[in-house]
C-alpha cells in the first residue's frame, strides 16, 4: 500500500516538473496580459485541484484499509470434544487457520478444531 502511495506521488511530481518546464518558455515568448487574463479555469488551478483530489483520495483509501484490519473479530473454536473457547484478534492478524490474540497469545488450529470468525458487536 505504501509503495503505491509513494508511486502515485513520484508521478504527480513529474507529471508537475514537466509542466512547469513547458509552461516556462511560453511565459518568456508571450507577456502576460491582464486584459487577455480573464475568465476560464488556469491550469494551475486544475493541476492542484487534481494534486488535492488524488491526495485525498488516497488518504480516504488508506484510512479505510487501516480501519477495516484493525477491526476487532471473534473467534469461537469448538474442539473434537466439543469444548469451546473464545478469542479476540484483530481482522490483520488472522491468516487461515492460524491468527494472534489481542493478548500477542499465538494460535494454531487442527485439522479437527471448528473456526467460527463473528465481528465484534459494538
């Protein structure tokens, strides 16, 4: 996920490099002109507000990420005599038929253990 952020950030810099390189010269070649300078969108604007939208589109993406693993998950385990035990663990940490507590207790089912995973009920 990182390496995608910091990929999406290399981008909009060059992407933003290049521009300006381009719009440099046109500056040079033409005087600006207040009276030719009014109405219509400048590309600044446009390539800062697509800067801002990718921006925050990619913290909203991460923030939900981050909140959906950290979500806190029961899991119910029935043994072959029909015991059961209950654990919490968070939704990050449970990997098939292995995950880790809360308590950094890690955990290892077999072949005969039943696996109920419920969300926690706020």
């Amino acid at each position: 996920m990182l390496i995608k952020i910091i990929f999406t950030l290399a981008v909009i810099v060059i992407v933003a490099l290049i521009f300006r390189t381009k719009a440099q010269p046109a500056r040079l070649r033409h005087p600006i002109d207040d009276d030719k300078n009014s109405g219509g969108v400048s590309a600044r604007f446009v390539a800062y507000t697509l800067l801002a939208l990718v921006i925050a589109t990619s913290a909203l993406v991460f923030v939900l990420h981050w909140n959906e693993q950290h979500r806190i998950m029961n899991i119910q385990v029935t043994d072959s005599q029909g015991q059961s035990v209950t654990y919490q663990a968070y939704k990050k940490s449970i990997d098939g038929r292995r995950f880790t507590t809360l308590d950094d207790v890690a955990v290892t089912l077999g072949a005969d253990d039943r696996i109920e995973i419920l969300d926690e009920k706020n």
